[in-house]
C-alpha cells in the first residue's frame, strides 16, 4: 500500500501540478485535495518517528 501511495503522490504532484494550465481550476484544486488527503494517509501508514 505504501508504494502506491507514492506512486498517486509522484503522478499528482510531479506530473499533473506542474501544468496546471492544462486543467480547470476546479480539477486543480481537488487534484491538491487529494494530493494532501494522500501525504496525510501515508504519514499515518508510515506511523510515528522514532
């Protein structure tokens, strides 16, 4: 689970987002939405650092 999460992460974030123009501002925005509710999933996946 953990590495698809990573790999949704790297397709929003490094592909997608860095043409915005490519997309409605409507899709942008839930792209960022999802894109945090992802990083918030695997920080808690990942669980507490030691």
């Amino acid at each position: 689970m953990p590495d698809l999460l990573a790999a949704k992460i790297e397709l929003l974030a490094e592909y997608k987002l860095d043409y915005p123009q490519d997309y409605a501002p409507d899709d942008v925005a839930r792209m960022q939405a999802e894109l945090a509710r992802l990083r918030s999933l695997q920080q808690m996946l990942a669980g507490p650092a030691d």
